[in-house]
C-alpha cells in the first residue's frame, strides 16, 4: 500500500510522516511529529528528490513504487545529506540499481563519511548552476552552502518553475492530510512551529539564507517544495513563508512585544516577572510573552525572542554562578545569531553571585540595544523594588511605542 499525493502535474509526494518522534536531531521537543517530504517527478525520465528517516523505509520504497507505476527510477537527487533525509538513499539505490546517484562534490564525500562508497560507479556529479534535462523538464542546481550544512543545494525545475528548496522553508508538525500551505500555515500553531524550526535550525546561517536568495533571485518561483512540512504552491503562500524569511534571515524583529525569560527556584524571581508583565500590559503592551526557563525547550523561547523587538532576561545566582539553565538558554540563544534587539535584565542577586555579570558577558557578542535600569531583587521583592519594576516597564512600553516594525 501507499500514501502517495499527486501535488503538481506528474510531480509526487513520495515521503512519510513520523509522529512518533519526540526530539527533532534529538534535541528539539516536538509534540506533532515531523514530515519527511521526498518527491517522484515523472517525465522521460524519472527523478526523486531525497530520501527518509531509517525508520520509515518500506513506507517510502512503497511509495516511490506507487509513483512510478512500472516504470523504472532513473535519478536520485541528494539535496541534503543530514540524516533525516539519507538514512534510505541505500535502500533507493538498492532497489533501482540503474537509478544514477546525483550530488555535488560534497554531497558524496558527506556519503561516504556516513556510510561507504559502495554506489561510487553511479554517481552523478553536478556543480553550482547546472543543468539537468529529463525530457519536458530541466533541473537547475543551485548550491547552497551551509543553509544549514555545507554540501546543501536546491534544485529548481524550468518548466512549472519549482524550487526543490531542501531544508529551507521547511517546518515542524507531521502533514495531516492536507499538504497544501494555502490550508495549514494560517491554522493552529503552525507558524511558531516553522519559526521555531528556521530559528533553531537554520537561523545562524542568516546570511548564506540572503546568499541563496540573491542566487535565486530573477527566477520566477511558482512552487516551493521543502524537505519538511507543507508545499507552497500560490501566490499568497510563497509571499507568505517569503517575506517571513526575509526577515528572519536578516534578523529583523516580526513583531513589536516583550520576551521575558526568567528563572525561579522558589518563586520570587517569577514573582518580579509577572508584576514586570503586569506593569507593561497596563501600560498598553499588548505582545507579552512569559518563559520559566526550566519549564521549557529552549527553543521555544529562542524562536520568540527573535519573533519580538524586546526581550527581558531575568537571571538568577546558583552556586554563586548563573542558574545552568539560563546559561545554557543565553549562549544558544547567542548562537542563533540574536541581535538587533532591545534588552533589559531584572536580577535576583539573593545573597550573592555574578549572574548577571556572567549573562551580560555571554550575550556581548550579541548587538544588542539595552535600555533601563538592572532591577536588582534581593531573594524577594520588596516595596522599593515595585518602583524599579514600574520604571523599567515605562522606559521599555515608552521604547516599545517608538518601534518601527
Ligand atoms: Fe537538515
Ligand atoms: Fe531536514
């Protein structure tokens, strides 16, 4: 049996859904899956575009078998090497052994790093900028180094103008059902799941993301088809995800809010965060998010601390250090390429430490704009300490007001 879609003329969805992971790259928490998309594209001869978690094999030679009904697989195109996408290129190989292997130079060398050079003979190597013909269609290959591993390219196809776009405008959650973005990326969670999944992902690699779309820039796109989540395949979707990328690859805030990361051993510390919080949504903010760092995946916060133009650190003393969650938060955060934000910092000091020293020292690489002055909380808040809270809240909703988004 198969789960085949026929989502363009002669153009299939050939991949599978995996709802029971629980931890993308065994680090990312997912609470509904994720799709490996792998695509069969008939013509005079036939290609397929990646392959699937090791997991789902038979489901995804199943598939390909649906697609091609009797006829035989002529090329198998590699955009992405990350595992998630070539722990069955083997079998794919295996099963059509006239199949031609087609990668860049890296591509291979990135196989034979992971597996072995068994399928040498059948390699099929393309550069930056060539072309394919496969009889009605031509594929371009366009490289894309580190968008976000070094061998990654994307493939467009001339005649129905397809971007093949690898991981890029890809997203968490499985596909239920409806693949199409025109019925999905409006509903439910989904774009904080795909925010989530650039931001965390891709989203240090901004400016090879702005390299790719200067490379692809003049080519009219008419379809996008990623290795994860929905295809885009109108003219709002595409404009949609599009001008979403371009402010998430150059670091520009979506919307105008506060972030407020905070961490509480006892309470206190929340305590301060939420009259922070109430302070500000009366004074008309009305995008405010909270996060107890202990109680989350970092990468929740991460994705909505680029999503807004201000953030509010509260770190606490552990150890005379910096409580380790907030430390590990802080410096990933950093590594997403945070900056070109406005920050402020709320400490609970408690009886002594250098946690706020510590968090400022971890975000320098940052460019960051900070604003306000520290509210220092000792152990719990206090009546003076209510001033400080209002004050900061004025100058942050005062600043919030004069953000041009
Ligand atoms: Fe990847
Ligand atoms: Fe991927």
């Amino acid at each position: 049996m198969h789960t085949i879609r026929e989502i363009l003329d002669n153009v299939y969805w050939v991949g599978v859904n995996d709802r029971r992971i629980e931890r993308f790259e065994n680090l990312f928490e997912l609470d509904k899956g994720v799709a490996y998309n792998s695509y069969l594209v008939r013509d005079e001869k036939n290609v397929l575009f990646d392959s699937v978690d090791a997991a789902f094999t038979r489901n995804y030679i199943q598939n390909i078998e649906a697609a091609l009904d009797g006829e035989e697989l002529d090329y198998i195109v590699v955009l992405h090497m990350e595992p998630d996408h070539c722990r069955s290129i083997e079998a794919a190989l295996t099963r059509w052994p006239n199949a031609k292997f087609v990668g860049n130079a890296k591509t291979f060398k990135f196989y034979e790093q992971f597996y072995d050079d068994r399928f040498k003979d059948r390699y099929y190597e393309v550069k930056d900028m060539d072309e394919l013909n496969i009889g009605e269609r031509t594929l371009k290959f366009v490289t894309a180094p580190m968008v976000h591993w070094p061998e990654v390219m994307v493939a467009y196809e001339l005649k129905d103008k397809i971007l093949f776009s690898a991981d890029a405008f890809g997203s968490f959650n499985a596909l239920n059902g409806n693949i199409d973005a025109k019925y999905v990326i409006h509903k439910g969670d989904w774009i904080d799941q795909a925010r989530r999944y650039y931001i965390n992902i891709v989203g240090k690699f901004g400016n090879m993301v702005q390299n790719l779309f200067k490379k692809v820039d003049g080519l009219e796109i008419k379809a996008i088809l990623a290795l994860h989540g929905p295809i885009f395949k109108d003219e709002e979707s595409i404009n949609f995800i599009m001008e979403k990328y371009q402010r998430w690859s150059k670091f520009i805030p979506e919307e105008k809010g506060v972030a407020i990361i905070y961490c509480s051993m006892y309470g206190d510390t929340e305590q301060a965060s939420d009259i922070l919080a109430n302070n500000l949504a009366d004074l008309g903010v009305e995008d405010i998010v909270l996060y107890d760092i202990s109680a989350w995946d970092p990468s929740f916060p991460i994705a909505d601390c680029h999503r807004y133009s201000h953030a509010v650190f509260a770190p606490i003393n552990y150890n005379s250090g910096l409580y380790y969650k907030m430390d590990a938060f802080l410096r990933e955060l950093v590594g997403t390429g945070y900056q070109n934000r406005t920050v402020s910092f709320l400490n609970n000091w408690s009886w002594g430490g250098k946690s706020l020293e510590i968090s400022k020292e971890i975000l320098e690489p940052a460019k960051l704009n900070y604003i306000g002055e520290d509210v220092k909380i000792n152990s719990s808040v206090k009546e003076e300490n209510l001033a400080q809270i209002a004050e900061l809240a004025k100058v942050i909703a005062e600043d919030i007001k004069n953000t041009e988004i």
